[in-house]
C-alpha cells in the first residue's frame, strides 16, 4: 500500500462516469489573526495497493500536527481493498471533509499518512499572518509553427 497523492482542497467531489475532481487546491492558508478557525477544507488522498493486497482490511490514520507536533485533528479509518479486475493495482480514492478546523498559530503543518501507525505518505500545508499569498498565472506555452 502506498499514498500516490495526498492534497487539500476548497472542494472534492465524483462527478459523471466515477472521475474525481478538486477544485482549488492550495497548500497555503493566510489569516489576518490567529487564531484562524478555516470554514471548510477537504483532503483527498489516492491510495494504491497490489494484487496481493486484495480481500484484506486495511487500517489507516490522517493525521495533522503542527510544528510543535501537537495534532490539530486526527482521523481513524479501515478500508476493505477489493480484488482486481486485472493484473493492475488496485486504486482508491478517499476524500475527507473538515469544518471549523482551528489553527493556533501560523506555521508548517503536515499532514501524515499512516497504515499501523508506520507512515506512508504526508502534505505539507502553511499557515501565513496575512493574505495568503497569490500566484502569478502560467502564460501557455505558444503554438508550435506551422511554417517550414
């Protein structure tokens, strides 16, 4: 088993034929005073496992601490793995939504990911004194040239 992305978001949901979408995915929160209390945050993770992991249960923890390693929240789950449809890993999506989530302080945060309390994956989130900081657009890359 392991993590192949762990992010946070403004929004997650399943929209048609089974695809997963985040919308506003971020790893900075910026607050004029601490402490901040955030409205809503969602946390998606994809886990992925081996064939030989299917048919089996599998305990996972998230947790949030913040420099200091105190836990801000923390969250325990079992998941079942499924068999295959092929020889392919098996993947899976989980998406956890948090309300009223209190930050003492601006800081590192770190999101870990633990199966049996050994960690397999982690995020990092920031929390800044002020606006959170905006980042500049990507200009797109331009179209190649029909000349020759």
């Amino acid at each position: 088993m392991k993590v192949t992305l762990a992010k946070f978001c403004d929004y997650a949901c399943v929209v048609d034929g089974g695809k997963h979408a985040l919308i506003g995915i971020f790893d900075t929160i910026g607050g004029q005073q601490f402490p901040l209390v955030h409205p809503t945050l969602y946390v998606c993770i994809e886990l992925e496992f081996e064939p030989h992991e299917a048919n089996t249960q599998r305990n996972v923890h998230l947790v949030l601490i913040d420099e200091d390693g105190k836990e801000v929240i923390g969250v325990h789950g079992q998941i079942y793995v499924p068999a295959p449809e092929d020889a392919r890993p098996v993947t899976m999506w989980h998406t956890f939504r948090f309300d009223g989530l209190r930050f003492e302080k601006p800081g590192r945060y770190r999101l870990d990911i633990l199966h049996e309390e050994e960690p397999i994956g982690e995020s990092r989130l920031f929390l800044v004194q002020g606006p959170r900081p905006q980042w500049s657009h990507p200009q797109p890359p331009p179209s190649p040239s029909t000349e020759q």
